[in-house]
C-alpha cells in the first residue's frame, strides 16, 4: 500500500481548508460594512482621476485589517478596469520589504525598471521607480502592511512616498498604511505624520457573537456537511474573544480543530479536538515568541527555567535569577549584561507573558520581587536549546544537577 493511501482515505472533514487560512478574501467581510465603505469612499477619488487620500488603519491582530484592504482593492481594480480608469493597487508586507532600499526596489521592478535588490545607492533605486511609475497616465494606491515594522529602521520610506506626487508628471501615488500599534506614528516626524495620516480608519475588535458569524461563513465552504458538532463554532468564537477578539485565531482554532479530528480518524469535529488545538496553537505561539528573543532573553530565560527545573519552590528572585545567568553566560563563552539590564529584559519577558513577576514584603527588609515561569517548561526547553549558542546547555545542566547532588548528600 502506497505511503499516502490511507491519509487520502481519512479525508472525511474538510471540503476547502483553505477558505480558514488568513490569506482567503472572502466575498463578503461580515461586521465591517462601515470600514468597507469608508476606505471604499476615500480610494473612489482614483477612479474619478484624482489623488486619494493617504491613509492609515488601526486594530489589533485579527481584526480584518488586511482583508478589507485586499477586498476594497479587488473591488477598486475590477470598477478601474469596467470604465477604463488606470488605477492600481500594490501590497507590500513590511516584514518581508523591511528597508527602504527593498520596497523602492520592488516598486521599481515592477514598472519595469531594472533595479538589483542590494548595490545601488537608495536614492537611485528611488528616482527609478519614479521615473517608472511616471511613464503613464495612471494611479496607483502603495498599501504597506505591518508598516510599524518597516519604519522602525527610520521613516525616509513614509516621507519619500508621502511627498513623491509633488515630482510626478503623469501618475499619482497614494499610500495605504496598515498597523497594529495605534502609537507608532508618535515616532515619526512632524511632517511625514502630517502628510501620511490625511484619513484614519480604526477597526475594533470583534466580540464572540461576530466571530461566530465570521466562523459560520466560512465553515459552510471549508468542511463537508454534517461534521461539526453544535458547540464547535461558539467555542472557537469564545476561545478567541478572549484573545482581544482575533478572526485569525478564531480561524486557526476552527481549522486546527478539524485537522486533528482528520488525524485521529473522527467523523465528526467535537469540542474535545477545540480544546485540543487551543493547546497546540499556544505552544506554538510560545515557540515562535521565544525563537525570536535575543539572544540575552533567551539566556534569562534559560536561567528561570534552570531554577525551576532544579528547586522546588516556583519563584526565585531576581538575584538569584541573574546569578544563574551569569553561570550561563560564563558556561557559553558570552559577556553578560549588568543586573539592571537583566531586569529590564525580564520586564519584558513579563510583558511578552512568559515570566510573571509578584511583589513580595520582607517585612523590616522591605519588598522584593519574585519571578516565575508563566507556561511550561517543556513548551520553552526545546526551543532554547535550538539556538546554536545554547546547544550546550544541556550539558551544564546536567553538571549543574550533579552539583546540586552533591550539595544535598
């Protein structure tokens, strides 16, 4: 029997996954008419010849931020094309385009300039996507995603977008930015902030009963009829109200769910499998979290999780704590950091949710503070370890334990 036989056989839950994964633009947003129409409304000025607005849009993760953009865009590109209008819409994702030199180069490429994407001196590359973009009569809409992302390495993108149009012959350019932090335009400067926050559009989160909504939509494309159970949908919607009231989650909990009830050979998707994927989806987030920490985090972190490992007690304050760092630091060869830098990045392990932090009176000794891990110990182990400067951790904790041995003989 070929490899693959029986998972093809298995296949009884889903009829489109892919109508749960955030890349999906569906042909209806529910609970965003009013965003809808508002960025509807400022874009239509292209269609009419003229330069729309530049906008920014708020909201936190999940809030159908990118979604709305992406449908507003189809519909805008689709009524363009019915009245001959040249008008076109660009996405460039500010994770992946993170420096100006990226995004000037992409945008010059595609108006058919030959850019390279390292080399050139930036404003180069920047005169040729103008001269490009300027070939025509035409509009085109620069929508940048996770734009606080791309501006943290300096706003010269911003300011040279913003104010382009006052070189332009023939094209206009207006400029779409997308953020999930409401304060990051507070580190722009004065005129960039001006020029690019012309409209703001807020998206608030959704609450459990919109969420269900949104489930209910797309679970009618992506599973086969009669496999979820009642209570899956309102489950998957509570689970990620909670989590500031996030579609993505809400979907990845609906998708994950109906996997594993794939994987276990289920004919139906149960409530027992949400709870299940809620667990895994955590895990993962927390990984992902920790892989990307620098690497004096992941050193800080490593020493809460030491301690845990090796004492009973669950807190340990932060002399203790930066006393094992150090051991650590010294164990893979790095310069460790004062005490008070330590304690800055512990605060932001806190804020990041992996560590917790309980003030404590010592009575005549005053107060001090106590930290302890947060989520298992086993869900941050492995993750530390993958890191090739702390591969060798293993190795010290074992000799660490052989100490602790001896101590207590």
């Amino acid at each position: 029997m070929n490899l693959f036989e029986h998972v093809l056989r298995s296949g009884r839950i889903f009829a489109n996954k892919d109508v749960l994964r955030p890349s999906y633009i569906p042909a209806y947003l529910p609970h965003r008419k009013e965003q809808i129409e508002r960025l509807a409304e400022i874009l239509s000025a292209a269609l009419r010849g003229e330069t729309p607005s530049n906008i920014l849009i708020y909201g936190k993760t999940g809030t159908g931020k990118t979604a709305t953009v992406k449908y507003v865009a189809q519909e805008l590109e689709r009524m363009a094309k019915q009245i001959g209008s040249k008008t076109e819409v660009i996405y460039i994702n500010g994770e992946i385009f993170d420096t100006q030199y990226r995004v000037f180069a992409y945008l010059a490429r595609i108006f058919n300039r030959k850019v390279p994407m390292m080399g050139w001196p930036t404003d180069v590359v920047f005169e040729a996507f103008r001269e490009g973009v300027d070939r025509e009569r035409r509009c085109v809409i620069v929508v940048l995603d996770e734009v606080d992302k791309l501006v943290k390495k300096g706003d010269e993108v911003l300011y040279n977008l913003s104010r382009i149009n006052s070189d332009l012959r023939r094209a206009k350019v207006s400029v779409v930015g997308i953020s999930n932090d409401l304060t990051f335009t507070d580190e722009l400067d004065a005129r960039v902030r001006s020029s690019l926050g012309e409209e703001e559009i807020v998206f608030p989160p959704y609450n459990a009963m919109q969420l269900s909504d949104i489930l209910k939509q797309r679970a009618e494309l992506a599973f086969r009829e009669g496999v979820l159970e009642e209570g899956v949908i309102p489950l998957c919607a509570a689970f990620a109200a909670q989590e500031h009231g996030d579609a993505r989650r809400a979907l990845d909990l609906l998708r994950v769910s109906g996997e594993i009830a794939e994987r276990l050979g289920e004919e139906k998707v149960r409530e027992e499998h949400v709870r299940l994927a809620c667990e895994r989806i955590e895990t993962n987030k927390i990984a992902e979290v920790v892989r990307t920490l620098p690497l004096h985090s992941k050193i800080v972190l490593s020493a809460v999780v030491m301690l845990s490992k090796e004492h009973r007690k669950r807190r340990f304050t932060s002399g203790e704590i930066y006393s094992m760092y150090r051991k650590i630091c010294g164990f893979v060869n790095i310069e460790p950091l004062t005490q008070r830098r330590v304690s800055d990045l512990t605060a932001e392990l806190e804020m990041l949710g992996l560590v917790s932090a309980t003030v404590v009176s010592r009575g005549r000794y005053g107060r001090t503070k106590e930290i302890s891990l947060s989520v298992q110990e086993s869900s941050l182990r492995d993750v530390l370890l993958s890191d090739y400067k702390l591969k060798s951790l293993s190795a010290f904790r074992l000799r660490t334990q052989m100490l602790l041995n001896e101590e207590n003989a």
